[in-house]
C-alpha cells in the first residue's frame, strides 16, 4: 500500500497581509486539498517586515529576528491546521515554505526569503522544504514565478485555451494553450500599490470590493506615466516586486491635488490594463480565464478585467473547485513535493533558467 504524501504548504506574499497554510495530499491522482488556514500577521510583524522593505539601520540583525518571528508565525499556523484538519506532525512528509520576500534582485543573483526553517522545523517536527528561488537564479534565471510550473501540473491540457492569472501583491499569468509550450511571466503591480495607497490615505489595509476605487475616477495623465515603467516594455521571462513599483515610485508622478479615491482608480486601472495587455500581447487565443489570489475577491478590478478583455471567459477558480486564496499555498506544499521526490520544481521558459532544477533546500526533522 503506498505511503500517505500528505504535505503542507505555506505562503506569504508580497501584500504582507499574513499567511496561507493548506494541507495537500498527493497520494493519488487526482490530489486533494484536505483543508486551509489564512492568518493575519500582527501589526508588530508587518510593520518589522515593512521596514525590512528597503535599506535601513542594522538591518541584518533585524532581517534574523524577523526571520525568527517568521517561524514562529508559521509554526503557529502550521499547527492550527493540522489540528483543525485532525492531522499529525508524523503524518506530513513536510512543509513546504515560501518564506517573505524582502528583496528581489535576480538581475544581481539573489532573491531573499526570510524564515527561520531550522526553527520552524524544530518547532513543528517536520521536515521542512523553503529557499526555493536560489537554484533557479544561480541557472540564470529570475527564481519567480515559480507557480506557473505548479498550473502546467495541476491543469491537463485541455481542447480550450486557458490563463491563469494570480493576482496577489504582483501579478502573474500562465499560459495553457491545447497545443504548444506552456509558459508564465510577471505582469506587474497586483493589489501591492493598491493596498499601500489605500493605507496610506484611509488607514484601511486594503479597499473592500474595490468600492473606494469606484468611487473615483481615473487620471488618463497619470496612468498614462505610470504604464510608462520600463518593465511593461520587457519581453518575458520577467519577474518584477517591490523593488519597481512602490509608492515613492508613484509619488513622483503625483502632484499633490489629485483626488486620493482618483489615485486608487487609476491604480486599479493600471492593474488591469497590465494584465490585460500581457493576456493580448503573449497569449492571443485565449478563450478562458481563471482569476486566482487575493484580487479575485476584488469585485471591482474582475469587473474591469472582463471589460479589458471581451470576448474571453472571466471567472475565478471557484468554478474549478479551488479556493482562489489556496492557490499559492498548494503550488508551494507541490514544491516541496517535487523536492523531496528529487524532481524539477521551475519551468525554463517562464524563468529564464538554463533548464530544469531542482529546487530548495531540506531541513529534516
């Protein structure tokens, strides 16, 4: 009888909103999403990572108490759904852990994930699987997306041509056609801009239902400059963070009298006219498209995206049966999977690595 290959897979992602946890079992094919567990960070955390973000003072020596942190948030979370899912530490072969981006450079050869693993492993007593982006940059490629290799896995050709498109602090897309190479790429700022001037303006973390957005009305000169960015030019592979678009970016395009609910609208519209031109431009024929991470949920920016693109199917994976807040968490309990069975966990073409890798480092229980 075969072993059980129950992994559990977390993820936090460029909004630093806090932390998916899912509990996946890969015993059988098809896989099942047994259970999942989101947790907030706390202001203290959130605002350690804020700060962690760009240069500062002493920032090594709060990068590893953040990292320490980390763990212990993950530790938390991870525990939380075994026992809602009445599952045991010695039942999971491991975790897979994105770990929190706080710098990514690949153009220099490096990426930064902070986690603690040896901590998070000692205090869950499960092997754990994290760093997953460094194998693929030192092959030469970007380390990111990552989960475009995970849709090319869990989504069988199909006769129709399908995208999934992950909206969470960045944008990413994958390219399903029935026939030819499946591919994926960074698109651009997600919900990360939205949410920082939402902060910022209303001391909400983010605009429920992109009703604030709304509310407003864009600026065509400003999203104009804006869609000006450099990356938007780039051919992929391409991956992009907070590193291109921050809100010292955007300021430098505002002049101070704009209407703040306008800002957002126009922020909104620049995710999805980003989106939507990547869609146009890289995947002519697409016919479906599945909206995934925390945008789906954003009423207003769906509603825009199947105005940016008629004529194309818009819905988001609930109609798959996945929870759109899963999707990441899932691809990265798959990483691990894939590392522990001593198998490639990047697509060459969506990172621009050399080949395949296997990706990660193991730290064994």
């Amino acid at each position: 009888m075969k072993a059980l290959q129950l992994y559990v897979g977390l993820m936090s992602g460029t909004s630093l909103d806090g932390v998916d946890a899912v509990l996946a079992d890969f015993s059988h094919s098809p896989w099942r999403l047994r259970h999942h567990v989101y947790r907030p960070y706390s202001e203290a955390l959130r605002k350690q990572l804020l700060l962690l973000q760009h240069p500062n003072e002493n920032e090594l020596h709060h990068a590893m108490l953040a990292a320490n942190e980390l763990a212990r948030c993950y530790a938390a979370v991870a525990n939380e759904l075994l026992a809602q899912a009445r599952a045991k530490p010695e039942q999971i072969v491991a975790i897979g852990c994105h770990g929190q981006t706080v710098r990514h450079n690949p153009q220099q050869g490096y990426s930064l994930q902070l986690c603690n693993a040896a901590l998070l492993t000692e205090l869950c007593g499960i092997s754990v699987v994290c760093d997953f982006r460094s194998r693929d940059i030192a092959a030469g490629g970007n380390g990111a997306p990552l989960v475009p290799a995970f849709h090319y896995a869990l989504f069988p050709k199909r006769n129709t041509h399908r995208v999934i498109v992950n909206i969470g602090g960045i944008s990413n897309l994958t390219n399903l056609p029935p026939k030819g190479t499946y591919f994926g790429f960074d698109c651009g700022p997600g919900n990360m801009l939205l949410d920082a001037w939402c902060e910022t303006q209303t001391g909400q973390r983010f605009d429920v239902d992109g009703a604030w957005a709304a509310s407003g009305r864009i600026i065509p000169e400003l999203l104009k400059h804006l869609l000006t960015h450099p990356f938007f030019r780039q051919s992929p592979p391409k991956s992009c963070g907070r590193e291109q678009f921050n809100l010292r970016w955007l300021n430098g395009f505002l002049s101070g009298k704009e209407a703040s609910r306008d800002v957002q609208a126009t922020l909104l519209a620049l995710t999805v006219q980003s989106i939507a031109q990547a869609v146009s431009e890289y995947c002519p024929g697409a016919e479906d498209i599945y909206l995934c991470g925390g945008g789906a949920r954003n009423k207003t920016l769906v509603e825009k995206l199947r105005q940016a693109l008629p004529g194309i199917e818009t819905d988001v994976t609930d109609a798959l049966g996945i929870n759109p807040q899963t999707l990441e968490a899932y691809a990265f309990a798959w990483l691990a999977w894939q590392t522990i069975e001593g198998k490639p966990g990047n697509l060459s073409q969506t990172t621009g690595a050399k080949g395949e890798r296997i990706l990660g480092a193991i730290y064994k229980k």
